[in-house]
C-alpha cells in the first residue's frame, strides 16, 4: 500500500541536524512560525523547477533534490543573503519510495551543508514540479540590488562561465559520466552563498548567472542605468569550454550559455584587496571581466574589435 501524505512527510521531510536559525514551529501545524532577529531583514525567494522544462525526464532524483535548493540558494547568495529557512510544493506522479529517498538526500546533504530548515510545504500528486520558497537574513539596510552599479566599478565573475551549458549539451546526447566537470556543473550546481556574504557591503550590484552572462547582467545595467565592457580574454572558462567554442566558431556562446549559478557582480576595484583576506580563503577568488560605462548597453571586446552584444539569455515565454 502506497504511503499517505503524511507518512511521506514523516520518513522524507524530516530533517535531522540543527538549524542555523531555528523556527518557532516548523512542520505539522498549518502554518510554521519563526521569529525574525531585531535588525534584520528577510530576504524572500521562489524557484520552481518542471520535468521537461528545467530538467530532462528520468532525471537522478539525488542530483535533482540538490539543485532544487541549490538554484534557491543562488538567489539568497545574489542577494547576500544568510540562509535560514526553506519550504517545499513538491508534485509527484506517483508515491515512489526510492526516488523519494533518494530525492531527501540530496535535498538534505546540501540543506545541512547550509543549516537552512525545511520548516513546512505541500505534497500533491501530478506531472514531477519542485517549488522551494527559500528565506535568508540580511542586516537591515543591507542587501546586494541589482540597481547599484556605478560607472568606473569593475564587472566580476566569481567562476567560470559556460560549463553547465556544455554540461547541458552532454546530458542531452546522453554521454552521462559522473566524472565529467562541466555535466556534474550542470547536474549539482554549488550556490556562491559564501562569496555573496563576502560581497556584502563591497560589490555595489549583484546577480546570479541563471539565464546566461549576457542576460543577467543586463538586468543589473538596465537597473543601474549604466552600460558594461567586458574584455573577451579575461572570461573564465574551462579548456573543454574553451575546445567546443573553438570547434563551433562561437566565440559568444558562454555569453548566452545559462545554469552556471555564478555570481556576477560590480564593484569598485579599489575594494579588490578584500579578495585576500581569509573570508576567500576557501573559496575561489573573484575575476573581473570587465568595467562599468555610462553608455548603455553591453559590449564585448574581442582580439582588438569591439562587439555590440545583442542576442539575449533563456526566456520561457519567447
Ligand atoms: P494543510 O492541509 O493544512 O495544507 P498539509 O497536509 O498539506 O497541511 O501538510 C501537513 C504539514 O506538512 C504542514 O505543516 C506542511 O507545511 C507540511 N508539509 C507538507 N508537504 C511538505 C513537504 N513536501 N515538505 C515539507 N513539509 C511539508
Ligand atoms: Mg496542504
């Protein structure tokens, strides 16, 4: 006999380490309570992952609880935000006890790794969909905006660009092997939450790489009424990212590439020693790829020639 709801709850919803921020009242009653420390702010955020649009049908149910939080999380990190609280819809086709435990596991491996509490949800029945709505803490006042860059700031990658769209491409064609970076980049995304607390009062804008470089970061230049020049050499990329642009002729690719979950950000560069203390110290440094412009738009320096960028990122309803 298939399991109710609420035993699903209780065998795969139930976390086991503490809370970074424990809630008053978390699963089980109609609403969970939490209380919200003087001075703070909660920063609020919805993901919600599809079968078929997000990821492939017959997806690994491990690999999928992970990046369900982890693309959540990568909006906290935009933001600067401390993950405190997460809560779940999840739709399912049918009560499937393996899937469901591994799909917790991979959820909670990356929920402890962050101490952010599961604290209530929905379970229905229909097509596979996961929405997390993740809450995190921020100092009032604080909060890093798309709106705040400024002209001289330079543009800053926090990794490389590119690698989960290659991963994306191998996944499609089927060549699944756990040991290739760029499918494991695309397969279980690492959220920057550390990196977007470092930036924290230093980058003046921020955003998360969810849609493509290009996209993204013109959401902070559109917000911030400025434009960008980014220098085509300086662009991290890894050498099988560097091979496939290589061998297509498509230079411009990692621009429009999506679901890397890196940070991209502005910032003054006279605030780049910050990159040495210890807080980096078990993170990768920042790479700045470009400058602030008054001129709007987006442009791209390529072996001496500059580019206007036009093609845009992912949209759902183009
Ligand atoms: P209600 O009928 O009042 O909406 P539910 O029966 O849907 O309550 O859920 C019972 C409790 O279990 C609630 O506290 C709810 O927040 C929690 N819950 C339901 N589904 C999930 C889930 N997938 N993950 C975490 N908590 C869940
Ligand atoms: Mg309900």
């Amino acid at each position: 006999m298939s399991l109710s709801e609420f035993q699903i709850i209780k065998k795969f919803f139930t976390s086991c380490f503490s809370a970074a921020v424990p809630a008053k009242l978390g699963i089980g009653d109609d609403c969970a309570l939490i209380d919200v420390p003087p001075e703070m702010h909660v920063a609020v955020s919805t993901d919600t992952l599809v079968e078929g649009v997000h990821f492939l049908e017959n997806s690994d149910p491990y690999l999928l609880g992970h990046k369900a939080l982890a693309v959540n999380l990568s909006d906290l990190a935009a933001m600067g935000a401390k993950p405190a609280w997460v809560s779940m819809a999840l739709t399912i086709p049918k009560v499937d006890e393996k899937w469901l435990s591994a799909f917790s596991d991979g959820f909670f491996q990356l929920a402890q790794k962050y101490k952010i509490q599961l604290i209530g949800g929905d379970t229905t029945r229909g097509p596979l969909a996961i929405s997390l709505t993740v809450m995190g803490l921020l100092p009032s006042g604080k909060g890093l905006k798309r709106s705040g860059a400024k002209i001289g700031d330079g543009v800053y990658v926090t990794g490389k660009m590119g690698s989960a769209g290659l991963g994306l491409k191998k996944a499609v064609a089927n060549s699944v092997n756990p040991s290739d970076v760029d499918l494991m980049r695309y397969l279980q995304p690492e959220p920057c939450v550390d990196a977007g607390l470092n930036l924290l009062g230093k980058a003046t804008s921020c955003i998360d790489v969810s849609d493509g470089l290009a996209a993204d970061l013109s959401h902070i230049l559109k917000a911030s009424k400025v434009g960008a020049i980014l220098e085509h050499a300086s662009l991290p990329m890894s050498l099988s990212v560097k091979e496939n642009i290589e061998m297509r002729g498509d230079w411009q690719w990692p621009y429009s590439s999506g679901d890397d979950y890196q940070l991209c950000f502005t910032m003054p560069e006279t605030l780049e020693s910050c990159f040495n203390t210890s807080a980096w110290d078990e993170i990768e440094n920042p790479i700045r790829i470009g400058r602030v412009v008054a001129e709007p738009g987006l442009v791209l320096q390529y072996n001496g020639e500059q580019v206007v960028y036009s093609s845009g990122g992912y949209e759902h309803f183009k």
